[in-house]
C-alpha cells in the first residue's frame, strides 16, 4: 500500500543528472513533476495504468477527467491519433513545440485508458521547454502531465509552488525557473470542422486564425451540449483560498480603499499603470502576455499572505485578453 504524504520529495535543478534521475523514476512507474512553458505539469507514463494512476492520487483529481499526453515530435503526437487533418497538420507546424494542445481521434491500445478517462479522443501537445524536451527525448515515453498542483488550487509556475503544493506526496521536482508562459495550452479540438477551441490559452485565437480556422464557442450560437466538453473545465478551477473579485477598473480603488477600511488584509491586482500608484497594488503590466507570466505566482502571493480577498482589475473584453479572463473567471466562481 502506497502511504501518501510521506515520501520525501527532492527538488533538483535542471541539469543532465536530473533528467536521468527523473528517467529512472518514469520509466519505472512513478510520477515526476517537470517544467513545461505553460505550468509546471505532474508527469507519468502514459502507457502504464498503475502510472497514471499515481497522477490522480497525488492531485486527487476525479479520474472522469483527462490528461493531455506531452510528446517529442509531430510524427509521435501522429502515432497516438487515428487521423490527423489538414487543420491539425497547420496548426502542429506553426505552434509546436509550444504551448498549444490538439485533440485528436485515438488510436486504441496506444495510452492506458485512465488518460482519457475512457473516451474516444486524446489530448497531445509537443511542449518548448528544454528541460521537458530534454526529459521526452531521453524517456522515449509519451508522458502524460496535467498541471501540478492538488485539483482545484492554483496552477504552479515555480518548483516552490509545486513543493507548497505536492510536498510529501511525490518524488521529485525538477526546477528550470518560472514558467515562461505562465498560463496553460490552448486547447483545440481538431476532430471536428471546422476547429473548435475548447480552452484558451497561451496562444490566442487570433494567431490559431492566422493558420487555420478555430470558432470559439463563446463566440458563435451553438449549442455548448453539440461540443465534445472539456472536462475539466468546469466553473471554480483555478481558485486561491481567498475569494478573487473582478472590479471594473474605473472604481477598482475606491472599491479596494473601501474593503480595506476594516482593517481586512485585502491583496489587489492590476494591469492598469495608474493603479500601480498605490504600492500595495501587484500591478502585472498593462499587456496581456506579461500578465499571464505573472499572474499565478501573484495569485500563490497573496494566498499565502493570508489576504481574506483579492480584489482584481478586469481587464479588457478584447481577444488578446481572453485566456487571462478566462482564468480569472473561474478563480472568482463561488463554486
Ligand atoms: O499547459 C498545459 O496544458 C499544462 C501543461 C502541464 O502541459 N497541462 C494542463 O493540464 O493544463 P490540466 O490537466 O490541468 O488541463 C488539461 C485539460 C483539462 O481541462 C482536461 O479536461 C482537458 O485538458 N482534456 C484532456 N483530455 C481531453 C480530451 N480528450 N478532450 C477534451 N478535453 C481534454
Ligand atoms: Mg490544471
């Protein structure tokens, strides 16, 4: 019986000793967690059920949700599949590796069943970061890899968030730094067409348009029953203890002057310049990748300083901001 919350976790630098120690430790079945450009990702095996399965019991995330499969190369992402269109074909030239997901028609017997949570599609993406490629490359494995951090918290995007978090409760923790991105993958089902973008992310819509067409749901009169769902992506999802508030920026200092009135310890973010005049405000920058590099580990900032509420500046209803409000949405639902 495995004892969770026991095991002592190592953090090791990204260098080529740690990506052999993190190879053993997958290719024998257990979980590592690993840098990508997005988040840091809790990796495992992809074609080991015991594997996968570990994933799970360290988030403790419902098993009906499913993993995207990180892999090195198109030519692995296409061995996974059953058809690959002209669309996802456009899309993997342009953005991989990088920080975009393709759902794909699964090919049977390729990944444990546990990754897909039973259904007929798979999630793939080809990630950036040297030390993820470094570590697909040297494994040989197609690794599975949802974010790493327990389910329903925010997601890491340093080794220290993924400690706060999976301390105890997995081996090792490799660190390459903050995230580059930040924000996770955009997630596009190629199985249909035209494309429909399931989750936005790191790369926007604008730039999947630029290759190929992607209708967001948000946007279009559809039916949200007629989309294959994204599981996971369920309202409160990214959420801090404290309770996240949106505020229109016009009224955002006297609405943070007000709550704090009593005394309360109230964290406030911003991506508006002149709000950075009060000093107690985390401005993020008034451009919306710069934001989302530094707004979990904001987020993680002001959880951990005990603030009771988080009040945050919203930002523009433009598509360059849409990942970022996407997120912060689902970190203000109440449930
Ligand atoms: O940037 C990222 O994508 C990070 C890094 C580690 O790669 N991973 C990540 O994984 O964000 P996770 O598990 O936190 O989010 C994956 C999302 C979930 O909402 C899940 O429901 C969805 O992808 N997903 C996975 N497989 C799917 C499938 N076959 N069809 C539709 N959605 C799927
Ligand atoms: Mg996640």
């Amino acid at each position: 019986m495995t004892s969770l919350g026991s095991m002592p976790t190592e953090v090791l630098p990204f260098t080529p000793a740690a990506i052999a120690r993190a190879v053993v430790l997958l290719q024998s079945g257990s979980v590592v967690a690993i840098p990508t450009e997005t988040v840091y990702g809790l990796a495992a095996r992809a074609d080991d059920s015991a594997a996968v399965r570990r994933i799970f019991e360290a988030k403790g995330r419902p098993s009906t949700n499913p993993l995207i499969v990180h892999v090195s190369d198109i030519d692995a992402a296409k061995a996974l599949a059953l058809e690959f269109s002209a669309a996802a074909e456009r899309l993997a030239e342009a953005f991989w590796p990088g920080p975009l997901t393709l759902v794909l028609k699964r090919r049977a017997g390729m990944v444990a069943e546990e990754v897909v949570a039973g259904g007929q599609t798979v999630a793939v993406r080809v990630p950036a970061s040297p030390a993820t490629r470094a570590l697909l490359e040297a494994a040989r494995l197609p690794l599975a890899a949802p974010s790493a951090n327990r389910s329903m918290s925010i997601s890491p995007t340093t080794a220290e968030h993924v400690v706060k978090s999976l301390a105890g409760r997995i081996p090792l923790v490799i660190d390459a730094g903050p995230c580059t991105h930040g924000i996770e993958s955009t997630i596009v089902d190629v199985t249909r067409e035209p494309a429909v973008l399931l989750r936005p992310g790191a790369v926007s819509l604008d730039a999947l348009n630029a290759v190929a067409p992607v209708v967001d749901p948000g946007a279009i009169v559809v039916s949200r029953d007629e989309l294959a769902p994204s599981p996971g992506t369920s309202q409160r999802h990214y959420a801090p203890r404290a309770t996240l508030r949106l505020i229109e920026p016009d009224v955002f200092l006297d609405e943070l002057e007000k709550r704090r009135a009593g005394g309360a310890l109230i964290g406030a973010i911003s991506f508006m310049a002149e709000h950075s005049r009060d000093t107690t405000v985390e401005f993020l920058g008034t451009e919306p990748e710069a934001y989302a590099a530094s707004l979990y580990a904001a987020l993680h900032r002001l959880d951990d300083a005990g603030c009771r509420e988080i009040l945050v500046a919203a930002p523009p209803r433009t598509s360059s901001w849409r990942a970022v409000r996407d997120r912060l949405r689902r970190a203000a639902a109440s449930e």
